[in-house]
C-alpha cells in the first residue's frame, strides 16, 4: 500500500495546492509544484511559520494570492475594480504562489517577457505592473496581521516602462466598409452601432431594452444608460442617428432584454477572436474596437459639430446635458449626429452574406471616402 499524503493537499489540474485550516486560519495556497513530496514539504513549512507567527510573533509568510483577495474584498467599490480583476487573472496564475517577499524585478522578468511576446502592449504591462505595485504598497504601509506585524517588510522598487502610447486610428470609410463586410453579421451589427454613436465597447454590450425611451417630438428613440454601467459614473444619452435607428430596429425583437445578442445570449465583449482575426485579413491589423469611438468623434469634428456637442454625443462628462433632458437639446444633438450620415453619398445599408456562413448576413455601409 502507498503511504498516505498529509492531510490539507488536493490536486487542482497537475499542480498541488493547499486548503487546511492552521492555526485557527484558512489558508488556500498553490504549492507550486506537481510533486506530492515537495508539496509536503511547503505544507510542513507552512505550518511551522504559522506556528512560529502565533507563539513567537513572526511575520506571516503571504503569498500574492492572499493580497490579491483581500484587495478585491476591500476595494469592491472602486470604478476600475473590474479592469484590476482582468489584470489579477493574468498575474496570479503566474505569481500568485510567490511569498509577497519574493515579487521584485528579477522574478518579474519573466512573467513581462512573457507578456510582451504574446502580443500584450507595454500600456497593459505597466497596468497590472502598477496594481502589483499597489497592492505590495498596502501590505507594506497598511495592511497588519493579528500580531500587528505588516504583511510585508520592505517595498521592493518595481520599474515601470515609458513607452509612446498608441494614437488614435480613425477609420475611413473604405476600410469600415472594407472590415464590416467581413464581420459576422452580430458582430457587424455591434460595430455599426457603435461607429455611429460613440458608445464605449460595455456599454454596446449591456445596452437594454429598458433603457429606451421614445421622444415623440422628432418621431425617434433614445437610451439612457445609467450611471453605474458608465465610466464616469453619470447617466449617458445616446442619442441614434439614421443608421444607428436602423440597426436597433433591426434586432427590436430578438431577446426581451438585451439589444445586442448572439444565439440568443448577451454578447459579452466585441474585442473576440473574430475581431481580431477579420480585422487583419482586412488590412488593417492596427484597428482597435475602441478606434470606432474615436471615428465617431472624427467624423463629427470633420462634419463641423461644435466642441460641446461632440463632448455630449460622445458621453464625455458635462455639466451640460444632466438627467432631464430637454427636447431642444436632444433635437440638437439628433442632428450633430445625422451630419455624420448626410456626408454619404452611398447608399447606408446593403445586406451582404457572411464570407463563413452565407445563410447570415451582416449591415454593410457603403461610403466614400
């Protein structure tokens, strides 16, 4: 018969992690190894710091994971809280075993190089670098352990490179029509509508039914997102021009709740693989789904829409438009928006089958340059 293992090791994919309780404290740890023995071993050394911390007053050995708990637990109420989970999903399965004491910039190197060759920009590496930052700051400075000993010792220095931020990419309408046309047709829909409104990618995805209200002055709709599904916090008006009317009354009666879905399912993100995949093979590799925002913004500078309503129709923060909203000022902002359609000489919508399933079809706008 094999031996048995110590109590308080499971096995989660081929990596041996910890859940035991010692000492009077759960503690939920990767070991950091797929060998039973060595698991041992970091479970034996585990026990005896907490031992050592609970007699004697020793500093409780951390790992990034338990940080990154509890920064999650207490800051639940920041703006960004979502974008620091997105960037902690990448960390900790890398570095989430290591002992706070451990994460400097010799056992980062890797996990950056690693970033960087999987297409990740230097931005996104600088963002979850400066969470990590953060977090070793609070164990450091303010966060205490029963014996009221700081979680950390000393703060390592964590480097963080300049690098040239990426400018805008405003499309032309040739490469809109060039991109569109190979989109698949939910995706295609998404990308229109927010092309021609200057929605934010979240806002795209989360738009709700509920949210539209008629404005029976000028025969059309608007939505009204509430703040707490916008960056800055305060209610967006998204007013729709022709071609954004046309898109929404195209999927009026697909799902109950949510404006835009894919087999019947909220979608989620726009950024997927078939963005990035359909985006190269037209050419354009560089485009950002965030660069449809800034062609909305472009299209109605170059239409000659004043500052202020730019600002307002792009849902910038503006003491200007607040939760009642007349009908002079929608009127206003419904034909700054319209301008952008009326510098088309095309027809605005063709339905085209998907390269990949022509049984679908996409909303296709036909424009010059």
């Amino acid at each position: 018969m094999g031996r048995k293992r110590i109590p308080g090791l499971r096995k989660r994919g081929q990596i041996w992690w910890i859940d035991k309780k010692i000492k009077g404290r759960r503690i939920r740890e990767s070991t950091g190894t797929c060998y039973l023995r060595e698991a041992e071993q970091y479970l034996a050394l585990r026990i005896e710091q907490e031992r050592q911390a609970s007699v004697y007053g020793v500093r409780i050995e951390r790992t990034l994971t338990e940080a990154a708990t509890k920064y999650l637990e207490e800051n639940q109420h920041k703006r960004s809280i979502d974008r620091d989970g997105y960037a902690l999903r990448h960390l900790i399965p890398v570095l989430g075993h290591l002992p706070l004491r451990k994460l400097h910039m010799g056992t980062l190197q890797p996990y950056i190089r690693t970033r960087l060759q999987s297409s990740v920009s230097q931005g996104t590496v600088n963002r979850e670098l400066s969470l990590l930052r953060r977090i070793l700051n609070l164990a450091a400075r303010s966060w205490r352990d029963e014996n009221d000993i700081p979680w950390l010792d000393s703060l390592p220095l964590i480097d963080i490179r300049s690098y040239e931020a990426r400018k805008p990419y405003p499309l032309s309408w040739d490469q809109q029509c060039r991109l569109f046309s190979l989109l698949p047709a939910h995706l295609a829909r998404m990308a229109l509508f927010k092309v021609n409104t200057g929605c934010r990618e979240k806002e795209v995805c989360r738009l709700r039914w509920e949210w539209e209200y008629r404005v029976p002055e000028f025969n059309t709709t608007v939505f009204i997102i509430p703040g707490e599904f916008v960056k800055n916090k305060h209610d967006r008006l998204v007013v729709l021009n022709s071609v954004a009317k046309s898109v929404v009354d195209s999927v009026r009666r697909a799902h109950h709740d949510f404006v835009f879905t894919y087999k019947g399912r909220p979608v989620h993100r726009m950024n997927n693989s078939a963005w990035k995949k359909w985006r190269v093979r037209a050419g354009i590799p560089m485009v950002r789904i965030h660069d449809l925002k800034h062609t909305f913004g472009h299209r109605l500078r170059a239409a000659g829409v004043s500052f202020e309503d730019r600002q307002d129709l792009l849902g910038h923060r503006s003491d200007r438009i607040t939760t009642h909203y007349s009908a002079p000022d929608i009127g206003r902002l419904l034909k700054a928006a319209e301008k952008v359609v009326e510098t088309r000489t095309e027809p605005v919508f063709q339905a085209v089958s998907h390269p990949k399933s022509p049984q679908s079809t996409a909303l296709l706008a036909h424009s010059r340059l």
